[in-house]
C-alpha cells in the first residue's frame, strides 16, 4: 500500500470564484538513469541489459504505437492513442486539419488498478482543521 503526499491549491475560474482542490505533491520525474539504477539493484541484471531493455521499450513505442498499434505489456498495461478531433458537417472537409492533438492513454492491469483503491492521502486537512493558505 502507498501512502500520496497531498496539499491544497487554489485556483480562481475565469468568472472570479475562487475553489480549493486537493493535488498529489509530485517530487520529481524519475528519468533513464534513475530507471537503469533502480533496475540493477532491484532486478539482479547488469547496467547494460537495464540500458538495452529501456532502449527496445522505446523502439516498441516509436514502431508500434506511434504506427497506430495498441501496445500491451504484460503485467503493467496497455497503451493506445486517442485523437482529440474537430466536428465538421460535410466529408470533403474531414481530414487531417480537424485532428487537434494526439494523447497517449494507458490502461493498467487489474492488479494496479485494485492497488490505487488503497492508496492512502496524507496532508489534507479534516473538517475540524483550520486552513492556512500561504499567498507569495
């Protein structure tokens, strides 16, 4: 079970209502090498085998999903991507030009899924806590 680290943000909508939402505090992005170093200690292989792995997990996006494919790895997920598209009335103006942008969505197996219903959240406030929003 993971424990999330939270805090409070406060936004204002463009119509001047101020809202208070809880946010996960996010450290930092783990990058190559802290994968590759996480992988030799965590995993008994060599740095290579860890640096060659990563290397080939990204060729299978760069090849397959990027190619439109619908990537599946076992025991983490499956990977797609989705287009955000314009609506237009007549075919001959259907095309490339409506596609607005292009997203990556991953769908996790069951077993991640089920392990996020337990995450606990530690930092936001009970009812009877007095909030204290720090403004710089």
């Amino acid at each position: 079970m993971a424990t999330l680290q939270t805090t409070i943000t406060m936004r204002t909508t463009p119509n001047g209502v101020t809202r208070l939402y809880p946010n996960i505090v996010s450290y930092k992005n783990i990058g190559n090498d802290e994968l590759v170093e996480y992988m030799t200690q965590n995993s008994g292989i060599n740095k290579t085998t860890a640096l060659n792995a990563t290397a080939a997990l990204r060729q299978i996006f760069y090849n397959y999903l990027l190619n439109g494919h619908t990537v599946k790895i076992p025991q983490l997920g499956t990977f797609r991507l989705s287009l955000k598209t314009k609506a237009v009335s007549d075919l001959k103006d259907c095309g490339v030009g409506c596609v607005k942008n292009v997203k990556v969505v991953f769908t996790p197996v069951s077993v991640i899924r089920n392990a996020c219903k337990s995450v606990k959240f530690k930092g936001v406030l009970k009812d009877d806590q007095q909030l204290n929003i720090v403004t710089e």
